[in-house]
C-alpha cells in the first residue's frame, strides 16, 4: 500500500492533488498529515520521508516519489485508470496537468488556497484575468472535445485532480467563469473525495500566519466556515 505525505488540507493544494486521485479512483494508502511550520519554505522536518523538505511525498516499498506530477505518472503505472485510455484525450489531459503544474502564476500568487474563507478581491490584475480566461477556454475544451463530464472525458482522472485546487479557489474567491466551467467546477466539488477533504479542511484547528496574510492581502474576508 502507497503512503501518501500530505500537509494542511486548509491550504497545501499541492497536498490534495494526488489525495483527491488515489482516493476518487479507489486506490488504497495510508495517509501521513504534516503540519506547516513557520515559514512554510524551511519545513525541515519534512526532510524524513521528501528529498526536498516539501510535499505531497509516495512513498511505496522503499521507492520515494516526490511532486504530484510525478506521483500521478508513477501511480499510472500500476494503475492505468490515472489518465484517459484514449490516446488523444490522454495527451490532453497530460499537457493540461502540465500546464496547471508549471502555469497560472497570477491564479497561484494572488488566490492562494484557504478552503474555509470567502474573499471579495481587493482587485482582479490584467494577469489574473488573463489566467481565468484561459481557465475558462481549457475547461470549456475538454469538455466540448471529450464529451464530459470531466475534462478528458466521461472518468475522472489525473487531470481533473490538478484542477480541484482550482475549484476551491473559485469557490473561494467567486471568480467568474462561464456556465459550462461552473457546471465543471460544481462537479468537481461535489465529488465524495472533494467534500471529504473540504470537511476535514475546515476542521483544522491550525493556523499558518503566511497564509493567513496571503488570504488578508487579497481582498476582504466576509465569512470563516472553519470550525476547528
């Protein structure tokens, strides 16, 4: 069985990546929950089960997988229902997890992800903007390519795990897509995995004074559903 590192599920999107995946598509693991320290950048206990001291960490039978990119590829290997078995729909969905891997600076830099808060945006930036429009065109071509209801397709898969951080943040921040991308992002956050991630999220008791600012920095907060 995998075991999968993970941190905060109030905000490590990159955590919920491969945790959203293993368990949407019933792939078993033990989870292991580290807690973000002051500055979340020297982490340095994290160092016993990552090479880089960040998460998410798989690891299985002694091999260490750190990055969620290449945790989903080496996942796939055993598990081929990880990507689409149509070729086309798999190097979409390939090249659209790389692309929200290395992509969407704005998006990442100004919407960070803080599951339990709902935020008025002091200001939505030209880049901002742009990285919602392209949101918007990416959703809306799958969709229309593949037929849905996920992005690559009728199964949920890789692809779609690396957009769920996306969906919080939407659901966060209210941005404003088409109704065809909303439809896709409500899926997302009505799946079993994704309300079970978001309960436990907003349960947490810890507070991480970096994201905290982050979230102040970007607009007014005008509700905390976090219970913890």
């Amino acid at each position: 069985m995998y075991d999968l590192h993970i941190a905060n599920k109030n905000y490590s999107s990159w955590s919920l990546r491969p945790w959203v995946l293993l368990r949407e598509l019933d792939i078993p693991f033990t989870e292991h929950q580290h807690y973000f320290t002051t500055p979340v950048g020297e982490n340095v206990q994290f160092k016993a089960f990552s090479p880089t001291a960040l998460v998410p960490a798989l690891q299985d039978d002694g091999t260490t997988v750190w990055d969620s990119l290449a945790i989903a590829e080496y996942v796939h290997e055993a598990h081929p229902a990880v990507w689409p078995g149509d070729r086309e729909a798999r190097a979409f969905a390939r090249s659209a997890a790389a692309e929200m891997h290395s992509g969407f600076s704005a998006l990442r830099n100004t919407c960070t992800m803080n599951c339990g808060l709902r935020i008025d945006l002091n200001d939505v930036s030209a880049p901002l903007l742009r990285n919602i429009d392209r949101l918007d065109a990416l959703f809306r071509e799958g969709l229309e390519r593949f037929g849905g209801p996920f992005l690559a397709g009728p199964a949920f898969t890789a692809v779609d795990a690396f957009y769920c951080p996306v969906a919080f943040r939407v659901q966060t921040y209210g941005l404003t897509l088409s109704a065809p991308s909303q439809a896709y992002i409500e899926r997302l956050l009505n799946l079993p995995s994704m309300q079970a991630w978001y309960a436990e999220a907003i349960g947490e008791a810890e507070r991480e004074p970096e994201h905290e600012d982050e979230a102040q920095a970007a607009g007014t907060i005008t509700a905390d559903y976090r219970i913890g």
